[in-house]
C-alpha cells in the first residue's frame, strides 16, 4: 500500500534504505499484436507482450496489446498448472471488447460443438471495458481478449493455457483438457476477490508532485503511466519493479501504479473446484 507523506517532514535519516530492482522485459512479437503501442526493440513485428518475472512476489505482469480477437481459453483450476489472472484496462480502442465467462449455464457437450462450429463466442459474456477497469479472472474461467485493447495483466507463474477456439488459426485445441475443469455458470464480475486468489492487487492513481511511502514486504509494481522516482531513481511508464522494503515515491506527473503482492488463499483450491463442477 501507499502512505501519503506530502505534508510530512522527515529529515534525511529518517527514509529507510531503499531495496529495490527494476525488472528486464521479455517482448514477444505475436500475430495479434501491434506495431502502434508499447515501444519494442524489433518494431518489424507486432508486438503481442511485454513479460516480466518476478523472483520477489513469485507472479508474472504483463503488458498485451490486440488488434484482433485471442484465442476462447481456460488456465487449469489445480495442480502446478493452475493460473487466476487479473487485467487492468489502460487502454480501449473504439469498439474494442473482452470476453469473460458463460452467458447461460451450459454442458461440456454444449461447448464441445459450439467449439466446433465457430459458435463459442456467441456464448461468451462479452464486456466492452473502458480505461481504468478491472477484471479478476478466476482459473477456470473460459475468457478472450478482443481486439484493441492494451491490458496490464497478472498472473501465477503458470503457461499452460488450454484454447477451445481459435477462430481458424493453425494451433492446436486442447477440448478434452479445457471441458475438464471449465467452468460452466455463469460467474459474477469482480474486481478483485476476498481470499480466494494466490495474490492481491492495489490500484493507485498519484497526483502529480506527491509524496508517498511504499509499504510493501514482497511487492511487484508496474508503472501503467506516469513519471517520477523510487527513492532515488527514476521511474517511466510501462517498467515493473520488485521491493523488498519500504520506499519513498515521488511524482512528478499523474501516475498509476499497480502494486501485486502475493498472498496465501483462504480457500481450499479441490474445494472449490469441486463446487464448480
């Protein structure tokens, strides 16, 4: 969490020391990606995301961008694979959309062929966000970024991914897998839920020349926008940053931060797989 400081005065001795890493970027060049948003070092490709990997929190944020549909998929709701998900919505593109969860209750039959005949969207709860919201994306859940948007995500560290459509494209389907463990209600829309994910999320948008405290033992925080300093170096938009301790921040333009920490569940995971089912 932050703590404004603006109006505190503290001597010099007084900050702790700062423990903190800015974290390299891993850019994947993806078909559905962009050539018109984040920077990349090979601008010939669409760029689909920027990964970073946490050794602090344990997580993985993300930068994605679209220009058109992503896979109907699901993430594993147990074992080493299983992977919640959580997007924040930086940017939106006229007409731009998401897909998340089941319209209407239905059957593994029901989505098998609507899988195969190209109906599985027209199932899909189909949202068309604007800049500043969020989605908790609960392991299970079968979901699809739409086209146009760039989205800050995070995840477990998990990359098995299981696609049920793929609108005519030359990847493999995965249906026996993903109808195993797919939810199959529809779910309510959250934000971010109480006690059952492995991590949690604070969105904070910093006025510009404000003074915070970071408090945050094990935290991951990507810079969606703005500019300033962690202690005494800079920070730009679209970075990630571990800490291990406390840390001033001071802005020097309007700012969002997305701060993660991990977090052990509340909820026994079969459980609530079992009450799913």
């Amino acid at each position: 969490m932050l703590i404004d400081t603006q109006h505190t005065k503290t001597g010099q001795n007084s900050q702790p020391a700062p423990t903190h890493v800015k974290l390299t970027p891993e850019y994947r060049a993806k078909p559905w990606g962009r050539r018109d948003g984040l920077w990349a070092p090979d601008s010939a490709q669409p760029l689909g995301e920027v990964i970073f990997k946490s050794d602090t929190s344990g997580l993985v944020l993300k930068w994605l961008q679209t220009s058109e549909p992503l896979s109907v998929q699901i993430h594993p709701q147990r074992g080493p694979g299983r992977k919640h998900e959580w997007w924040y919505i930086a940017d939106a593109k006229p007409g731009a959309y998401l897909q998340l969860g089941l319209k209407e209750s239905a059957t593994p039959e029901d989505i098998r062929r609507a899988a195969q005949d190209g109906s599985l969207p027209g199932m899909l709860r189909r949202i068309e966000p604007a800049v500043g919201d969020t989605f908790f994306i609960e392991a299970g859940t079968i979901h699809a970024l739409g086209p146009g948007l760039t989205v800050v995500e995070v995840q477990e560290p998990s990359d098995v991914t299981w696609r049920l459509f793929d609108y005519g494209r030359p990847r493999e389907l995965h249906l026996d897998q993903a109808l195993q463990e797919a939810i199959l209600d529809p779910q309510p829309l959250t934000p971010m839920p109480n006690g059952t994910a492995p991590f949690q999320i604070t969105h904070e948008m910093l006025a510009p020349d404000q003074r915070s405290m970071l408090v945050a033992p094990r935290a991951s925080v990507m810079v969606a926008e703005g500019r300033g300093s962690f202690g005494t170096e800079s920070y730009a938009p679209h970075q990630c940053w571990d800490f291990t301790d406390a840390m001033p921040v001071h802005t020097t333009e309007p700012t969002v931060l997305i701060l993660a920490e991990p977090v052990e569940s509340t909820t026994d995971d079969e459980t609530l797989w079992r009450a799913r089912k």
